[in-house]
C-alpha cells in the first residue's frame, strides 16, 4: 500500500531528536512522498535542505498569514530564488488567518501578500497550499468569504494545466458551501486528523459529499494527531490511520484511498516532474 503525506512540518523542533527514525517510519509504513510546506524565509530553506537529504522527501515554500514579520521584498526575493530548487513543488503554506490574527491591518497585509503569493505562484506555474482559518474556529465566515473571493479571481487568470490543479485547501474545515466553491475552483481538499475524532461527525458527512479524485491526505504533523494519537505528538507514519477513516467513509477499503490519494497528490504536486 502506497501513501502519501501531503503536509508536514517535518522541520519543526519537536523532530530535532529523531527526525530520521521518523522518516523511516514512514516509509516503512508505506508512504513514497512527504511534503515538507514552509511558513516563512527560514523554514523555506528547512525544507529544502530536508527534500535534499531524503528521496521521497519534497518542498514547499512561501510565508504563512501568520508568520508575516519578516516578510519584505527582500525576503521574498529571497524565497523566490528557493522556489527555483527542483524538489519545490509548490507555494505554500500561505492563505488567510483570523483565528490569531484579529486586527484589521493586518488582516488586510495578510491580504496583500496572499495576492503577491499568488502572482508568483501563477509565474513560475506551481500550485498552491492554502491555510484557511476562521475567527472562533467557526465553519464559515469573513475568512472563508475573502479567501474564496481572491481565489476565484487568480483561479480565472489561470491557463493551462494550473488552471485545471491550482492547489490544495490544506485541513480543510469549511462547510460544504465552502468545499462545493472550492471543487468548482478545481482545488484540492486536503483532510487530516480531525476526520477520525469521536466528535466529528459534521465533518465527516462533508467529506462523505466529496468526490474521491479531489481529495489528499495530510498529517500536519507534529499537530492534529489521528485517534489513538490525539493529544500526542504527530507524524507522517499516522496518515494510514486518514486514510482508514476515509474508506469508512466512503465505503472503499484502506488500500484503494492510499491509491486514489497518492494518485491525486501526484497529479496536483508533479512530483520531479
């Protein structure tokens, strides 16, 4: 069985101690590719130098709505010269936050580097990694309705084959409005721990009502573990446990959605392609 972890910070600290005991792990889990997605200049470089260091191990760079202090042209010249490495296969973690972030000027400066992310993405023609998350954990609000807005925007001046795979919602936590909007933008939804808590039934009937070839499977490792490892470190050996949950509910077994999800993870992600 094939698998792939389409999102973890492989990079943070809480891996310095067995980072490679991790990887391996993985693989003897089944997983052929990690994607490591970055938050800010620094951790761009982090996951470089981690797809460096391993085969199945790929990168994503970009600055996070919540990670925007060092963000200036010069940082992002600098990020964009990272994305020209060949194991980047995306933009990314970059979206919208109004859990942490309530002010509107920085809100609004989310905003604004989310539509430059965007351009350069568009530019050099990789996908996107979308952080979406609403004031309060809620389901839907103004987040949800900026981010939708911009998206459709850049999705419509998209050509070719990144106008058919833009990107992914990563752990995606909107209502199904949210995710029909999305499927028509033809991005991806990602699906992570969340789907297997014992209070996740809403969520779990959303993703019922979502066609199998738009979805990946993601750890967002070290957080978000998967039941029986809620509350405990995570890591990309537990996305089996995803998986699992999603054949449940889709009524498909464990090994036909590791392989629909690695299949769709390589055709959004491209991997070395």
């Amino acid at each position: 069985m094939k698998l792939t972890d389409t999102h973890c910070h492989l990079d943070y600290n809480k891996f310095d101690s067995d980072r490679i005991e991790v990887i391996q792990r993985a693989a003897d889990a089944g997983l052929v590719r990690i994607l490591v997605p970055a938050l800010d200049q620094k951790s761009s470089m982090a996951a470089i130098l981690l797809a460096e260091s391993n085969p199945s191990v790929y990168a994503a760079v970009g600055f996070h709505p919540t990670d925007l202090e060092n963000f200036s042209e010069k940082t992002f010249l600098d990020v964009k010269e990272l994305a020209k490495h060949p194991k980047v296969v995306a933009i990314g973690e970059i979206g919208i936050d109004y859990y942490w972030v309530k002010e509107k000027d920085k809100r609004a400066f989310q905003r604004e580097v989310l539509h430059q992310q965007l351009a350069f993405a568009k530019e050099i023609n990789k996908p996107v990694i979308i952080h979406m998350r609403e004031e309060d954990d809620a389901w839907f609000g103004e987040a949800s309705q900026d981010l939708l807005k911009i998206l459709e925007e850049w999705k419509n001046s998209l050509q070719g084959a990144l106008a058919e795979r833009p990107g992914v919602l990563h752990s995606f936590n909107g209502n199904l409005e949210t995710a029909q909007k999305a499927l028509t933008l033809h991005f991806y939804l990602g699906i992570t721990g969340p789907v297997t808590y014992k209070n996740a039934d809403k969520k779990r009937e959303i993703i019922r009502q979502l066609p199998l070839d738009k979805i990946l499977i993601e750890t967002d490792a070290p957080f978000l573990a998967p039941v029986p490892f809620r509350g405990k470190r995570n890591e990309p050996a537990y996305v089996h446990h995803i998986a699992d949950k999603i054949a449940e509910i889709h009524s498909k077994s464990p090994a036909e959605i590791a392989s629909l999800t690695t299949a769709n993870a390589a055709r959004l992600f491209a991997w070395g392609d």
